[in-house]
C-alpha cells in the first residue's frame, strides 16, 4: 500500500498493491498491518458504511464532535466521486481549508480522513456506491455538518454542478456558523 500526504498533510491518498494476471487482479482493499506500515497510524475500524448515489448527488460536509468524532477510510466500488476533506480544527494552522481527490473504481484510490476534518463527497456517474470505514460510530447527537457552498471555504466542486442534496444538507450551517473541533 502507498501512502500520500496531500496538502492537508493528515489527510492521506492510499493506493492500495494490485496483483494482476490473465484472470483479472486482487487487491486487499484493507489490512491492518500495511494500513499502520504505510500511514504510521494505528487506528481502530468500528463500523463500516456503504452508500449508493445518483449522479450529482453531494453528501456532506459531515462530521461527529468529540467524544463521538470519525475518522473514514474512503472508497469507490462503482462509479466515481469527487471526495473533499475540510480541516475544522479551530486550533490548526489549517483550519478552513480543504483538499479534494477524485476517487473511483478504476482507479481503486481511498482517502484517509481524519477526526477533526468534516467529509464530503459529489457522485460524478449514476448508480456510484461508496464504501467508507468510520472509527467511530454513529452518533446522532453529535452528528453536524457545514454548507456544501460556504464562500469563506470556495470548495472547486464541478462546474456546473447543480447538488441534489438531503433536508439536512441544504439546511447545513456556514463553517463560521457551525460547532467546530476547539
């Protein structure tokens, strides 16, 4: 597994070894061990998600405050995504910033996000399905989430892109509005 600090540094690209021969290819989309090796982390998954998206569906900007906060090992086994990762880190000399990374089937890449990041991601092809591992579990009472479109941020989505967002998402606050990590 190759590991890629993006310009968000605890933001991380894995690629994971792909074995290939005239029967097709192999890949261990998670192990523990090349996980820690690669990345210098040892963190526990606790659950897993899977979410199916039509096309231009945007889901987020997530997050959990502590003590409930994520971190998600993302990736894409059908279509493709636009995945973001927003550092709400109040203390970070980062903080407000974000990093994007196209993430899909065919090119198997994941994003590592980290607890104190907020998560989000746009569905670039119908019928994508996005697999992501959390380090925590859900909590809805610690569940927030920040605008899609804040202009302090001025996340590159797609040109064009015209969302099609849950209730919650469209009614989510700006990231100077929202409960953040101190």
């Amino acid at each position: 597994m190759k590991a890629t600090r993006l310009a968000l540094p605890e933001v991380l690209l894995l690629e994971p070894a792909l074995f290939e021969d005239e029967r097709g290819w192999f890949t261990e989309s998670f192990n523990a061990r090349s996980f820690a090796a690669a990345t210098g982390l040892d963190v526990t998954f606790v659950q897993d998600n899977h979410s199916r998206s039509a096309r231009n569906v945007l889901r987020g900007l997530h997050y959990q405050l502590p003590p409930a906060a994520q971190g998600k090992l993302v990736r894409v086994i059908v279509g493709g995504i636009l995945d973001v990762a927003v550092d709400i880190r109040k203390a970070s000399p980062t903080y407000g910033r974000w990093v994007a990374e196209r993430l899909s089937a065919a090119n198997r890449r994941q994003l590592y996000v980290p607890a104190g990041f907020a998560h989000g991601f746009v569905a670039l092809e119908a019928g994508t399905e996005v697999i992501y591992k959390t380090t925590g579990h859900y909590d809805r009472a610690a569940e927030r989430s920040i605008r899609w479109d804040d202009p302090d941020l001025a996340i590159a989505w797609p040109a064009g892109l015209a969302p099609l967002l849950s209730a919650k998402d469209a009614a989510a606050p700006l990231l100077a509005e929202a409960d953040t990590f101190d």
